[in-house]
C-alpha cells in the first residue's frame, strides 16, 4: 500500500512512520508534505496514492484548502488534536481520523477499516465530504469570552473586525475599536468560524468580511486589505491566496 503523508511537525511525522512500520512493515510512505502549496503541487505532478494521512493544521494554513484549489480522488486518514468538530463528520462519512498523540491501536483500526471499505472509496469525490466537513450541520462560535481586568466579557463574533497575533499574543479588535486579549491561537479559533464570514489572511490576521473597507492591488500578485476600524499593522494576503481571497469576496 502507498501512502502519502501531509504533516508539518517532524515530532508527529516520526511517530506515525514508527507506527506504520510496525503495523505493517509493506506500507510504503511515498512522499511527506509539510504545507497547502506543497501538497497541490505534488498531486498535481504525481499519480496520488492509496491513502493520504493528513494533518488539519499545515504550515501555510489549514488543510482543507487544498481541497478548494485540486480535486482530491482517494480516502483520507485525518489527524489532529481537535476532536470538536471532525468526530461526527467522520463518523457520517466513513473516513476515520486519528487523534495526536496516535496511538498504535487506534491506527491498526484505522487500518483495517481502510482496508475493508478500500472498494466502497473507488471514485469517491472526497472533496464533497470535505464539504460536508467544513459545512454540513457543524456550528460555528457566535461568541469569544475575554477578560478585561478584572472583569470577563462576552463578544459577539460578528462584532470582532480582526483577530491578530503579534510576538506569539492574540488578541481581538472590535468593530468599535475596543481591543481584548484572547487565550487562544489563530490556527484554533480559524477552526471555530464560519468561513463564510471570516477569511485567514495570513498568519497574522484573520478578518471579518464588514470590517472590509477597500482591497488594493499589491506588488507580486499580492494585495493588501483595509478595515475599519484600521490595523497597526498592513493586512497582506499573499499570491498564492489572492485568487480565493477574492472568490471569497465575491461569493
């Protein structure tokens, strides 16, 4: 069996190699691919293999944005440390995932369903279940809890212009420019948002849609974002980006 592994964190990649190798010593581990571009550009130049294991959290962004730029034709063995929201998708959709840290046992079960479903997943559109994924019957956060003070304060997502990350920080500025810390990385609360209302610029920014004041043209096929209220710093999203950034605007 060929295998293709999609993981950005060399701790997490060993431990599934290791493991695989003892599960079953034939699996050949064809190529590892540590982010969204990366991973793009070897299906499209590669015969795709048997299984894919995939990380959701990538080094350029989350891994479903692949699967809006190539068409993706065998299963996919999911793995994460966020259980919230991939366990009952999962579960409807006949595609296991594993959470990290994976355990030897829980990858033999992963396996061996693989195995027996392998016929079932022939010409499956696995981006139709990503869909499925990212939008059937899951519930996004309508409000992030922060503390001011002393004091904690409920804010409306939809009342959040932008969440930022400086110096390994996160906080959130309001659309009446009030600004709170926030416990939370931008990989976490990307995973609790609807899409359709809040767009990963970067990797310092995530933006609401009407907080979008104006898009400029950027050198390089960049472009560069203004809100209101404005941010310190530049919002630049990046070529590779541009094109679904203004789908995405336009959708």
């Amino acid at each position: 069996m060929r295998v293709v592994i999609i993981e950005d964190e060399a701790p997490a990649f060993r431990r599934l190699q290791k493991i695989l190798e003892e599960v079953d010593p034939s699996i050949e581990i064809v190529e590892v691919i540590d982010s969204v571009e990366e991973t793009v550009k070897w299906i499209q130049n590669h015969q795709e293999p048997d299984l894919y294991f995939m990380d959701i959290q990538l080094s350029d962004g989350l891994s479903f944005e692949i699967f809006d730029r190539i068409k993706i034709n065998r299963p996919i063995i999911f793995t994460t440390a966020f259980d919230e929201y991939m366990l009952r998708a999962f579960k409807v959709n006949s595609i296991d995932y594993l959470l990290k840290p994976i355990k030897k046992e829980d990858l033999e079960k992963s396996l061996t369903k693989f195995g027996e479903l392998r016929n079932q997943y022939s010409g499956v559109d696995i981006s139709e279940v990503v869909k499925q994924i990212n939008l059937g019957g899951k519930e996004y956060k309508s409000r992030f809890l922060v503390k001011q003070g002393d004091k904690m304060i409920s804010v409306k997502s939809e009342d959040i212009s932008v969440f930022q990350t400086r110096h390994g920080v996160v906080h959130i500025t309001t659309t009446t420019d009030k600004k709170y810390l926030l416990d939370q990385t931008l990989d976490e609360i990307q995973e609790k948002l609807d899409p359709s209302k809040f767009f990963r610029a970067n990797r310092q920014f995530i933006i609401f849609f009407s907080s979008i004041t104006t898009v400029h043209k950027y050198h390089k096929g960049k472009l560069l974002v203004e809100t209101a209220p404005a941010t310190t710093d530049e919002i630049i999203v990046s070529a590779e980006k541009a094109t679904r950034f203004k789908q995405w605007l336009d959708q």
